[in-house]
C-alpha cells in the first residue's frame, strides 16, 4: 500500500459531527495530536489574524512617522520591512532545524508537517530580505548587490530553501522526504551563524549588528522602537502564515489518503 497511508495512520480523521474537542486547558503536548492541533489553531487563528492586523498598522504608522536619518535621509525608512525580513529568513530557518530534530530524534507527528509548511514562508522572508536590501543598498553603496560577505551567505540561505522545497516535490514517499529534508535543513543550519557574524569575520560593506549588541543598540529611539514594532509585527505574521500552512497540509494528507482508500477499494 502506498506509504502515504502509513502517514495518514499518525493523523487521525476529523469529527464526524458533534463538537469540536475541547482545547480549554489542554496540555502543550496534547496539540502534537493533529486532530487536536486543528481545532485548537482554528480557535486560535481569527485572534492572531486580529493581532497581527493591528501590530502592523500599528508598525507602519510608526515607521512613516519616524524621523529620516541625518545620512541616509528618507531611504532609512526601508529598514523597517528589510530587517524584520532578514531576521525571520533567519528564525524561521531555526524554527525548521529544531523540527528536524524533532523528525529524526522525537519523532513527532507534527514536525515534518512543520518542515514543510515553513520552507516556502522562509523563501519569501528571504527573497524579500533581498530585494529591500538591494534596494536600499543602491542609494547606499551605490550599487544594487555586491558579492558582500553577508548578502552571499543570505543568497545562499534563500538557495537552501528552494532545495528544500524542490525536494519535498520531488520525492514522492512522504517519510522519505521528510528524513531528507531533515537532513538537509540540520546540514544547512551551518549556514545560519555564517550570516550572522559575517559582518564580524570578514571586511565587508554591510554595517555590523547595530541592535542586538552587548554594549546595547547604537540606533536612536526614534527609529529603533519603529523598528522593534515592525518586528514583533512581522513575526505574528509569520505565526500566523505557519499555523495557516501547517493546518492545509494537515488537511491535504487526509484527502489524498481517502483518495488512496477510495481508490483500492
């Protein structure tokens, strides 16, 4: 029998009728119950939506109303999307190498869903980091891209998530693909640490950390409190994408196993 049905048998099916299961006081680890994880997110996720919404109304109209930098002018304004960008393409790529240990060690039924559903929202993240980098860095450095030290390595950690991606397409047998992309997202995590000190190993255009530093943030309040807002703003947007994918591929492993069923039967 086709293994898709193996990974079915880890997902129970959906109530047929009756109330949804109770997520009032449930245990943290109970969400690792598909079933549960539903009806728990989809109670979740109208508030998150909310939230979101209005963190990021909340960030943008702070960031228009921040005053321009001395040096840089009006363009500074394009560091309240760039940095949240290039943190998330960061984070979210940890959030999927603590998944994949949760693949290959745990075992746990959610993480190659997990996997999965994060890598084409850390490609975005990071193809977006990009483009409001080079967009940035023209009136900066004079030039959209360099073969800088820091915009290689985010290159190639937007190349990491287009193979991960490739890859779960291209192997057909789910848990095959998902001890793939496990590996291959731990072996890639190298790559994270390699973007955040780059500015500190090597000679290169991009300014160093000016936010999280020992010696504490070298930007003024009145564009670092803007910015901290976009940030937490952004990652409730990214919570919410993640739940929201997480949540169809849930789903559309059930109905290609009912197809699978349906048509042995």
């Amino acid at each position: 029998m086709p293994t898709e049905c193996g990974i079915a048998a880890r997902l129970p099916p959906l109530p047929r009728g009756g109330p949804a299961p109770k997520t009032d006081g449930m245990p943290a680890i109970d969400l690792a119950n598909p079933t549960r994880f539903l009806a728990f997110s989809g109670r979740l996720l109208p508030w998150l939506w909310a939230v979101t919404a209005l963190a990021l109304v909340v960030g943008l109209t702070l960031s228009f109303r921040a005053p321009a930098d001395y040096q840089q002018g009006e363009t500074v304004r394009i560091m309240f999307i760039h940095v949240p960008f290039a943190w998330l393409a960061m984070a979210c790529y940890g959030v999927m190498a603590v998944a994949a240990l949760g693949t290959l060690v745990w075992r746990h039924p959610l993480a190659d869903v997990l996997q999965k559903s994060a890598a084409p929202i850390g490609a975005a993240f990071t193809f977006l980091a990009l483009v409001t980098g080079s967009l940035w860095g023209k009136p900066t450095w004079g030039t959209y891209w360099v073969w800088d030290a820091r915009l290689t390595s985010v290159l190639i950690l937007f190349l990491i998530y287009l193979g991960l991606i490739a890859l779960w397409q291209a192997v057909e047998d789910p848990g095959k693909a998902a001890r793939a992309a496990a590996i291959l997202t731990l072996v890639g995590a190298i790559n994270i640490p390699i973007i955040k000190f780059s500015v500190d190993w090597w000679n290169t255009l991009h300014q160093p950390a000016s936010v999280f530093r020992l010696d504490g943030p070298t930007i003024h309040p009145a564009l670092l409190w803007p910015l901290l807002v976009m940030a937490g703003a952004m990652t409730l947007l990214f919570a919410a994408l993640l739940v929201m994918a997480m949540r169809n591929e849930i789903l559309r492993r059930r109905v290609r196993a009912m197809q699978i069923v349906a048509a042995a039967a």
